[in-house]
C-alpha cells in the first residue's frame, strides 16, 4: 500500500496532487488545438442544437459539480439546467421534455441513486449522457452517450481528483454547446478555450502554497461548526468545500447562500465560530463581504477565499487565502483545492482516518 500511495501519507493527499495532471488529462481528451470534439461522445451538432433542457442527476460532490455547471452551462450555452439528487429525481414523477438531455454524473459509475434516474430518463424516451470516471460501469454501460473523466482509480473515500475532472467535463459541454448554438463570438470561444487549458498549472500553483492551509487548519481541529457562504457559483464551490469538512474532520459545517443568512443562520453565529467567504466572482463581491461583517460583527472568525489582487479583503477577513486569476466561470476549479486542503489537514490534525471516514462508501450501490 505504502508503494500505491507514492511516498504521499494518504490516498487522498495523493489524489488531489494528480488533480493538475487528470485535469489536463480530461480537458485533452477532448480540447484540441483550437476547438473542441465531442465526436468521440457521440453528441454530434445536430443533437446538440436539439435540446431543449437540460437536466443534471448526481449525488454527493457530483451533485455540487451540477451545481456548478448550472451557471456555466446558462451563462454561456443558454439552455435552462435543472439539478436534481439522484435519489430526489426518482421519485418525483419527473416531467421531462421529450428533447431534453439527461446528464448522470458519477465517478464509480454505480451509485445506485444515479443508476435508477438514468433508468427512469431512458424509460421515459429521454437521451441521456453519463459524465463517469470508471470505464464500463453501470451507468457507462447503461448511457446513450459517455463523456469518460480520466480521473484514473480513487481510492480515498472523500473524492477530490473525480470531482475536478467532471467539472471541467462540464467546463468543455458548455463551451461548445454555446459554439454550436451560435451563443458566444467566435472571440471568445478560443478565449474560453485558451483558459481552460491554464487550469492544470493554477491547480499546480495553489498546491505549492499548502503549508499555509496546513498551518490554518491546525488552529481550527477544535472548531465545532463551520459556515461556509458564498453567491452564485462561489455557492456552489461552499457546497463542496462544505461536504468536505464534514466527510472527513467530523466538524459540523453548513453551506450557505450567502444572502440566506439573514433568514435563520445568522442566529447560530457566536463568538469565534469560523465562516469561510468565497469570493471568487467579483460582481457579488462586496455583496458577500457584507454578509460576512454582519457575522463579524456578531463574534465570527472569518476566512476569505478569493482571487491574487483582491487585497482589500485583508481590511474585513482574518485569514486570506488567494488563488489565481481565471474566467469566473471556471472558479471553481481552482478555489475548492484549499477546501479540500483545508478538510485533509483539519483531519490528519485530529488523528481521523482521513481515506476511510467513519460510515461512509466510496460507492454507495444500495438505497
Ligand atoms: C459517495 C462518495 C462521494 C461521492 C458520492 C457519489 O458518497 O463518498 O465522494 O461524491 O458517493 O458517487 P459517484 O460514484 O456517483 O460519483
């Protein structure tokens, strides 16, 4: 085991430092040059200009990766996406248009929630497309088409590389989706391309600032509850960063949107509880650093992750984390390796089984 893990002490420390390399892997397989091919996936333009609706089905992180999608797959592809938990979704009498795309995200390929709603979309007429890690799995098999992340195997419970790799699945759908669907200029098409393709290297660079996190994390393994806060996709980047903590350091923590607060949570903020702002989209910036004041002000401890040139937050936050500058749509990729970092290190702080949690699967097969 000690051989597999690569001189790394855990699975999961090992995972999320082959984040840079399965990220490039995935983005590769299907960013070519200057344009992108979804041939292999077998969605040709005519489908693509077809859909009506979008619906993304997923549990644990790869429902926060739907999350995450939304926003970009509407602001840039424009069609409506509607994200649902595999195990809410079958048992909703779902009505889903008859040119509708079904989208199962999974890493295992198995999970048994996702499995039955890409079941019940087929049963209903409905094309579906499975975004998976584990090449024919279940729901590969099972898929009128497949977007494979080439995440390679996952040992450690708690996904961290699966997970990056499916965002930029969605990352490389909704730029061309938005090409073939005359939505974007061809400007800013390449653009977008040329983006994605630096996010291997910003992956790499916040991974070279990880005693940081470490050095954080080790003044927080007593904290009890944790609040994650964020709007629009830095909401969905909490929803992760949220689980995370949960999953492996047994704190407590709740995800919320950000503006939310004032309408119940607020009243669980006393003195030095720890909220996490994420502020990576600039145009909801002062918003959230408004909320994370009125939780200050309340006896918060705060810690603000955000883009390199933001250095005013250092006025509110007590505690800054910095990532690179990307295209807001792509954020995510970048601000959830602290979360992850910030999670692994609360947890080998605290002596936890950081690759097996206490009662949780990699792969949940049953109900
Ligand atoms: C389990 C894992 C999570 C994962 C979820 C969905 O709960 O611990 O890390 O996100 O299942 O798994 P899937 O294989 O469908 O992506």
């Amino acid at each position: 085991e000690a051989a597999e893990k690569a001189g790394y002490e855990h699975f999961m420390m090992k995972e999320i430092h082959e984040q840079p390399k399965v990220v490039g892997d995935t983005i590769n397989s299907v960013v070519k040059e200057n344009f992108i091919d979804l041939t292999d996936i077998g969605l040709s333009e005519e489908d693509i200009k077809k859909i009506s609706q979008m619906y993304i089905v997923a549990c644990g992180s790869a429902y926060h990766v739907g999350i995450a999608a939304q926003y970009v797959i509407e602001d840039l592809a424009k069609i409506p996406v509607r994200v649902e938990l595999g195990s809410e979704f079958r048992y909703r009498k779902p009505l889903l248009d008859k040119n509708g795309l079904v989208v199962v995200i999974s890493q295992s390929g198995e999970t048994a929630d996702s499995l039955a709603a890409l079941r019940e979309a087929k049963e209903k007429g409905v094309r579906t497309l499975g975004i998976v890690n584990v090449v024919g799995s279940s729901i590969a098999r099972e898929a009128d088409s497949v977007f494979y992340t080439l995440a390679g195997p996952e040992i450690a419970v708690a996904t961290t590389k699966a997970y990056s790799t499916q965002l930029v699945a969605t990352y490389a759908l909704a730029i061309q989706f938005a090409k073939v669907r005359e939505e974007i200029s061809e400007e800013r098409y390449v653009e977008l391309i040329r983006e994605i393709k630096t996010l291997p290297e910003k992956i790499e660079k916040i991974l070279k600032d990880k005693e940081r996190i470490q050095w954080f994390a080790s003044k927080q393994v007593n904290a009890h509850d944790v609040f994650f806060v964020g709007r629009g996709i830095d909401y969905a980047i909490c929803m992760e960063g949220s689980l995370k903590m949960k999953e492996i350091s047994y704190i407590h923590s709740e995800a919320y949107a950000a503006g939310e607060l004032k309408h119940g949570t607020i009243s669980l903020i006393e003195d030095d509880i720890l909220v996490v702002g994420v502020l990576t989209q600039s145009e909801l910036y002062e918003k959230t650093i408004s909320n994370m004041l009125e939780c200050k002000s309340r006896g918060a401890y705060l810690m603000g992750l955000t883009t390199f040139g933001r250095y005013d937050i250092e006025d509110t936050v007590d505690f800054t984390v910095y990532i690179p500058k990307t295209d807001p749509l792509f954020a995510t990729s970048l601000a959830v390796i602290p979360l992850q970092l910030l999670g692994y290190y609360i947890s080998v702080a605290k002596g936890l089984d950081v690759d097996k949690p206490r009662n949780l699967a990699k792969s949940v097969t049953v109900e």
